[in-house]
C-alpha cells in the first residue's frame, strides 16, 4: 500500500475555489471522485490524520498513488463534473447506486411503426416511453394483461408479427381482442399509434378522465339500448379500476413525486423510493451503498439525487416534486438542475406534516427493514470472501492482496475451432464487464501451450500498450482532460490458468518476454485440483473443504463456462457456413442472414418454404434450392458408415 505522505501536494498548490478532485492508483486507474466547494480544505483532510478516517476511506488513501483536481465555476458546474467522471471513471470506492436487480417498467415502443407494448427491463431505448418501475413483476404483467382488454394493442415480437403479416392470420392475441392485430390489417398505422398513445396517456395520469368518458359512453349505450355495447363498455370500465386498485391512493390525484428516506450506519446507508403517479404508488425501489467518506445525511442526499437523476430527462423521469428527508446545502442549484432536465419546474423540499410527511414515515420503515436484511444476507457472505481471499494469499505465498484475479481457459475439439476465455474477479466478486474471448488461428492453434502462450501474450501487450497511451496523474489547478483508463491497462494480482506445469510455464514464458515480472502466475489442475507455481516440483494442495479452493474451482468454472460458450457459438457458425458454401447463388450476405435468423444449423435445417423466405433477400426459388440442399445432406448422412468409436472399426 502507498503511503498518503508521498503524494501529498504542498498546502500552497492546493486552491481555495470550487472543483472536482480524482485520486488514482499506480496503473492511473481513477479509483475515487470528489467534488469540494474549497478544494484545498476537503484535500488537506486526507493527509492530516489517515488514523481518523473511515475504513473506506482508509483503504482508498493508502491504495492511491497520485491526487489531482480541476477548479470550475461554481457549486452547480462542481456538481455537474463530478456526476460526468463517476460515470466516466466508475470508480471503484466511489458511492454507486446500484441493487441486485433489474426493475421490470412498461414500455410502449412509440419509435416504431406499430407501437408495442411490453415488460422490458434493462437500459432505457430511444423513442420509448417507460412507466414505472414496478415490483413484483407480476404485477405489472397483469396490470398489463388487463388494459389489453381496453387497449388492444400489438405486445408481440418482431418474428411473431412478421410471420403473421405473411400468412395472413393473427396470432390467438387478435383472435381473443386482447390485440387490434395491425398484423393483418384489422387496423391502421395511425390509428393504431393513437391507440398507443391512449394507453401512454392513462398510465400517464389520466386514468380518471378514460374511466369518465367509458362511463358516459356506457350510459349512452344503454339509452340507446344497444345493451350488448353496454355491457362491454361496463367490462371495460371494471378492468381499468382493477388497475387502479392494484396502486393504494396515498396523495392527491395531481400529485407526481419521488420519495426518498435514508437509514444509514457508519458504514453503510440504505435508501428507498416510492414513486408515486397520480396521487398512487406506481413503484419502489432501494439501494444498499458503501459509504467511502464521512458525509453528513444532506451530502449523502446531494450524491444520492446526482446519480438516481443524471441520465434523465423529461417529464416522464424527473417528477414535479422530490421529497427528501433532508435538504443539502445547494438544493436550489439542485432544484434547479433538475428543473432544467424536466423542462418544467421540480420542488425539492422535505415533508413536515400531513400525508406526505406520513408517506415518508412509511419509506423510512422500508429502508430500516432493507439495511437489517441487507446486513443479515451479507455478513456470511463478505467474511467468508474475505477470509478465502486471505487464506488463498498465504497459502500461494503472494506479498501483495489478491483485489483482481483474472482466470484463462482454453476450448476446442481436436484442436479445431479453438477459442480461450478471459473471466475477472474483484474483490471476490465476478466483474463481467470485463470478461473477454479470443479466436486462436495459425500456429498458436496447434496445441494448449501455444494457445495459452498466445492470449496471455495478446492480453498484457494491450496493457503494455494502453499504459502508454494513459495520460499520467498531475497535480495541478487547471489543465486539459486525461483520457480515460483503457480497458486492459489495470493488471491483476494473479492469473490463474486452467491446466498445470505446461500451461503455467506458458504463460510465464509470455509475461517474461514482454518484460513483465510483478504479475503472479498459478495453474489449476483439474484431476486432483493441484495449484502449480511457476518452476515447483509439487503443487500446492488446498484443503478440500477450504474456501480458498473453493474459490479458485468457481474462478476457473466460470472461465470454462465462458469458454465453452464461444466455442459453440463458433462451432454452431462455421458448421452452417460449410453447409452453405457449396449452394449455387447463395453469397456471403444471404447466408449472414440466414446465420442471424435462425441462430443454429438444427434450425435452419428444420426450417420449411414459408419460414425460409421470411429472410431477406430468400425469394421462393431459393428457399426451394435451399431445401433441395438439406435433403441431399440428409441422405448423405444416412449413407454414412457408423464407426465404433474405440477400435475405429467401421460397422455394419
């Protein structure tokens, strides 16, 4: 670990004005943005007593190696920066916002020709608008499944609405009325766009006004004595207040706020919303963070809303009020932000008294309830990573903490579409973001070594190369952006290959000629589970029921896994690709597609006429080539020879 003292700057270099700092490692990696409303006053308190600071804190300080920062204008663009390098950066000891699941939103798909509606989780897409989030997700599955019945509109996918369009005949959706089936041509484009659009605007708000107007159009109806539309308009009517009572009224009608509540300790803080719509509880959602420096609730708060808000605009995202449980010192300038990105004016405020003041009680359970469980899940979990981590170190002899392993397999079949796997783990934890696969051709294809040989090779002349190309950490007050990290320039503590003394003496002999001599190498055996170091005679052997080999059989697992999912996906490719080679009119750019529509040669081969020519650029005469093609293979294969597979004797 570093010592603060050797990258302390001096108090006169330090300015007094606003700005945003970065503290990063020895490889330059960012590891934690600040902002500071006197930079020199916020810095001086990392370095004047590192026994006072949090254990997060702490840690951070001791693993940086360099500190630098940039002045701005004001509190507002101080703001604005920092929110831009966490997502730029994604530091790991900064405050992150993150829970272990997805929320499910209903989103209706308003950039498309026909709208679809549907349950989508994920990153948000363009020209789509989202309601939500909801939890469970059952809930919004059948709160879905009931506005089809008063707005009917298409909620299949791509593949199912094409293959309606050709044949003619909806799907049982559109023969249910659950689907206006614009497939077939039951409706038109832009009617059914403003069917969508009614659907937008009721999970909008405006639940009350379509449940007036069924009402009078009902009531007409029955003095009209057209009793069958009646009853229907009286169904309808029925469905949209079972929506409606799905979410419990808390707040008047017009009311459109997010409410956030914060139960914290000394190291960790737990935050739950409400999202209410319409004066009613659409959703909730929570978090469970890390807390790195010793912020006071109205900071803590301050970073909270940058993260939950920084990405979103529009009316939809940002509510026309954000209840908090206390206010931070610049909440104009952050009722102003937010102002800015809903276009209209956000009332940043903490409720008193009355309901929503109640409404806030009620979430503050949540997030007391959330941090007690959250801490009864994670006690086991984290000590027994911990101590695995702790016991794998010792037992291999390495100096230094084991904070990033990186794992490496290599898969093929008889030395034939050979592919190899890159898996990461942080902190004990799988970081998937930086998994990697490699293709392996020519020579380093011809046998374990000289594969493993070749991706260890690819992998750290990148992070040779991209150290060069990362910007060194300057202190200073003003200068031009560093670039960002590159992917492959923060080495790990410990490489891990799948196999023993060949395939480690491969992987030493790749570190050692790119001159890389601080990166530890270790093989894991799969016949009796034998660490090999480089140049041991024996291996070390793990306690069978020790966590540190646990460990180290679920890194390398997940780097065959990993392996083993490439390799058929290449395998699956080029198998369909040597069945079509051979097939007269057929180009690369038809058997592409073919390649992407069906996915698998099982498939394609399983495919008629009428799925063949859904493919662009597969008119009838070819689907009929194509299909005269699979026979022949068919046959061929049938005329095989069967062979025993253990004497090589063909059979009868």
């Amino acid at each position: 670990m570093a010592d603060p003292n050797s990258y302390r700057p001096a108090p006169g270099e330090i300015p007094t004005r606003p700005g945003v700092y970065r503290f990063r490692d020895q490889h330059g990696r960012v590891i934690y943005v600040g902002k500071a409303k006197n930079l020199r006053s916020r810095l001086s308190s990392y370095f004047a007593n590192p026994a006072g600071l949090t254990p997060k804190t702490h840690a951070m300080v001791h693993t940086a190696a360099s500190v630098e920062w940039t002045v701005v204008g004001s509190e507002l663009e101080a703001l604005q920066l920092e929110f831009t390098w966490i997502k730029e950066y994604n530091p790991r000891f900064n405050i992150v916002f993150r829970d272990d699941k997805s929320y499910p939103y209903l989103a209706v798909t308003m950039g498309e020709k026909y709208p679809r509606a549907q349950v989508m989780r994920g990153e948000r897409r363009k020209d789509t608008k989202y309601f939500g989030p909801f939890y469970p997700a059952k809930a919004i599955r059948e709160t879905l499944d009931t506005l089809l019945r008063v707005f009917p509109v298409r909620t299949c996918s791509a593949g199912v609405f094409r293959r309606a369009e050709a044949s003619g005949r909806p799907c049982l959706l559109g023969y249910i009325d659950k689907c206006s089936a614009p497939c077939v041509g039951r409706i038109s484009p832009e009617d059914h766009r403003e069917l969508a659009a009614e659907l937008c605007r009721f999970m909008g708000g405006e639940g009350t006004r379509f449940i007036r107007e069924l009402e009078k159009q009902m009531a007409a109806a029955a003095a009209e004595m057209e009793y069958e539309q009646a009853a229907r308009l009286r169904d309808d009517i029925a469905a949209l207040r079972r929506v409606f009572e799905r979410n419990a009224v808390v707040l008047a009608e017009n009311t459109d706020a997010d409410v956030f509540a914060v139960h914290e300790d000394e190291l960790e803080a737990a935050v739950q919303v409400f999202y209410v719509r319409g004066g009613r509880i659409r959703g909730q959602r929570g978090w469970v963070v890390e807390k790195v420096e010793d912020f006071t609730q109205a900071e803590f708060i301050e970073h909270m809303l940058l993260q939950v808000y920084g990405e979103a605009q529009g009316d939809d995202k940002v509510p026309r009020e954000v209840l908090i449980p206390t206010l931070p010192e610049n909440h104009e300038h952050l009722a102003s932000w937010l102002s800015g990105l809903r276009g209209s004016a956000v009332d940043v405020r903490v409720p008193v008294r009355g309901e929503k003041a109640a409404l806030m009680d009620t979430v503050r359970e949540n997030a007391e309830q959330a941090l007690r469980l959250h801490k009864s899940r994670r006690a086991g979990d984290l000590s027994v990573r911990s101590a695995a981590l702790q016991e794998l170190q010792e037992a291999l002899g390495i100096p230094v903490p084991l904070l990033r392993i990186e794992c490496y397999d290599v898969s093929h079949v008889q030395g034939t579409n050979v592919v190899a796997s890159m898996v990461v783990v942080e902190d004990g934890l799988p970081k998937k973001s930086d998994y990697r696969k490699f293709s392996i051709t020519g020579d380093a294809a011809r046998d374990d070594t000289a594969s493993m040989y070749d991706v260890i090779t690819r992998r750290f002349r990148r992070y040779l190369e991209d150290q060069e190309h990362t910007a060194p950490a300057i202190s200073g007050e003003i200068g031009e952006e560093t670039k960002a990290t590159r992917r492959f320039a923060y080495p790990p503590a410990l490489v891990v290959v799948d196999g023993g003394p060949p395939q480690v003496a491969a992987a030493m002999r790749a570190l050692g000629d790119l001159g890389i001599d601080d990166v530890y190498v270790v093989g894991l055996a799969k016949r009796l589970e034998e660490v090999w170091l480089p140049d041991d005679e024996f291996p070390v052997i793990l306690p069978r029921a020790s966590d540190a080999l646990y460990l180290m059989q679920r890194i390398r697992d997940e780097a065959h896994r990993f392996a083993i999912t490439f390799h058929r996906k290449k395998r699956s490719a080029s198998m369909i690709s040597s069945v079509l080679d051979d097939i007269a009119g057929l180009g690369p750019a038809k058997r592409t597609a073919l390649l992407k529509h069906f996915g698998s040669l099982k498939k394609l081969k399983a495919a008629g006429a009428e799925d063949l020519v859904q493919v662009p650029g597969i008119g009838t005469a070819m689907a009929a080539v194509l299909l005269d093609a699979f026979a022949a293979d068919a046959a061929d294969t049938d005329r095989a020879p069967a062979i025993n597979m253990t004497t090589g004797e063909v059979l009868d």
